[in-house]
C-alpha cells in the first residue's frame, strides 16, 4: 500500500507501517475520475504526489 494513500492513518496511529526485509519493484498506479466529480480536486492532489 502506498504510505500517501494512508498518511492520515499512521499519523494516528490506526495503522502501522511494516519495515520488510526485501524490496519489491516499483509499481504503477492509475488514476481514472469524472472532471465534474466532487473529488477531482483530491484525486489530482493525490496524482501530483505520485509523479515525477
């Protein structure tokens, strides 16, 4: 799971972050909304965190 997905929860402690012994390779993650969704705005604050 990506940390940003669920920042506000491990600030809150209501889940914790798991350190494991080896890597994995980098995944993609796709975003798909509707431009007059209420949560556009989110969603491409969540994007800008996610690209380079």
């Amino acid at each position: 799971m990506f940390d940003v997905c669920v920042q506000d929860e491990l600030a809150r402690g209501t889940l914790k972050k798991l350190n494991l012994s080896r890597e994995f390779k980098p995944k993609q993650m796709n975003f798909v909304y509707l431009s007059d969704n209420p949560t556009t705005d989110f969603i491409l604050k969540m994007r800008e965190q996610f690209t380079d």
